[in-house]
C-alpha cells in the first residue's frame, strides 16, 4: 500500500505547485504532465478539495486556486536548485540590465528557501559555470521589463526608435511579442506609423514611455506571425 501511495502523494504536491504557478489549469494539461487519465485528475482534484485547498472550478475553462491563498514554498530538489543557478548565470550574460537585476532578485529569494546543505552547492556551482559571449560584461538596454509589462497589459508604447539607417523616428506601438536573436532582444509590435507589424531591436529604442491607451489583443499568433513574415521576405 505505501509504494502505490507515494506516486499519489507526489503528484498531489506537484498538482499544487501548477495550480499556484499558473492562472488557470486544464485536466487535460495535468492528465498530460503526469501521464495519468483525466478521470484520475478529477479524483485528484477532489481529494485535494477535501484537504481544505480552496480550487476554484471555471466550467470549461480549467482549475484556479483562490486569490490570495497560498501554501507554504516547496523545497527544491538538488537537480532544480542547480538549474536555477544556470539559468541566472544565462541571464547575466544578457545585454538587458533590467532582466538581468529582476533574475538575480528572484533568484536570490528562493536561494533564501533552500536547504541549508544546497546553499554552499549553489554557491560552488554558480562560480564554476560559464557562458560564452558578451564577456565584457556589456548591458546595452534597460527597456525589457517595461515592455514584457506593456505586452502583458495590452498597452501602448511611444517609442523613440534609432534605426540600423542611422535614422531617429518617434512611433506608437502595440507590443505582441518577444524574441532573442544574436543575443539581442528584439521587440515584434504593430507599429501605428506603418500600420503593420514591425521589429524593434530592444537596444536601438532611445526612450520609451508606457501610454494610459490600451488596445484590444491583436487576432495573430507568433507561429502565424513568422509564417507570414516568411511569407514577405522568402
């Protein structure tokens, strides 16, 4: 009976774990990330419902946990400590400053959470790992914050835009996506001057200010926003 119930338990806690990383999770999505049928999930679901965790039910949307409850932190296994480690020294090899100060801010928060035995490990590990490229160190913009805010709240940017033509122009955009490149970001928007969609290299916007404006989210995909760029530049 206790080997069938560890499985069980493990993935109660990680069923937790996704309802509170995400707003809002499918049976489907959990059935899939666990290998188990969707039956199982519901019998999860109300077994945890029974526990005491508030789960809040969006019909034919998916599960929620109710705003402003929260468990107390998980502890990291020794693997997902060392990938966090990595993943923050990736990000100080970038060239935007402000992902790189919010990286190394969270990071250091959950550092703060971990076992006494894995903070000395990380600490060794994040002196022994190392990324090539921008080894001086060079931060080139401080704008991706802003602009991962603006995208998330379907608001309009005024942007001063320095072009690779050497030209300076003042723009209205509606932020869509983001993608890096080279080691550059690069900025995908409807830009209101061209009435289309453009690409803004992060580092080339020589200020930026967020508008009062919102605007209605954009009938486009990324995957369809690449095929139709393909499209026009074959």
């Amino acid at each position: 009976m206790e080997e069938k119930e560890k499985p069980r338990l493990s993935r109660l806690t990680a069923i937790i774990t996704q309802l509170q990383s995400k707003r809002i999770v499918t049976a489907t999505y959990l059935a899939e990330k666990h290998g188990v049928s969707v039956r199982t999930i519901y019998r999860d679901i109300r077994t945890l419902e029974k526990s005491g965790i508030p789960i809040v039910t969006e019909e034919g949307k998916g599960y929620s946990i109710m705003e402003g409850y929260h468990l107390p932190p998980v502890l990291f296994t020794e693997d997902e400590a060392n990938a966090l480690i990595t993943i923050e020294q990736l990000a100080i090899k970038n060239k935007d400053q402000s992902l790189s100060d919010n990286v190394s801010s969270a990071i250091e928060k959950i550092k703060s959470i971990l076992r006494y035995s894995q903070k000395g490990n990380v600490d060794l590990l994040a002196d022994r790992v190392f990324f090539g490229g921008n080894n001086k160190g060079e931060k080139t913009s401080s704008n991706l914050m802003q602009i991962q805010s603006a995208l998330i709240h379907f608001q309009v940017l005024r942007i001063i835009y320095h072009s690779s033509a050497n030209k300076s122009t003042t723009r209205e955009v509606e932020p869509f996506a983001i993608y890096s490149i080279n080691g550059n970001f690069l900025l995908v928007a409807f830009c209101r001057l061209r009435d289309d969609f453009r690409v803004f290299r992060i580092d080339f916007i020589e200020s930026l200010i967020p508008l009062s404006e919102t605007f209605p989210p954009h009938d486009m995909t990324l995957k369809k926003y690449f095929e139709e760029y393909v499209q026009k530049h074959p």
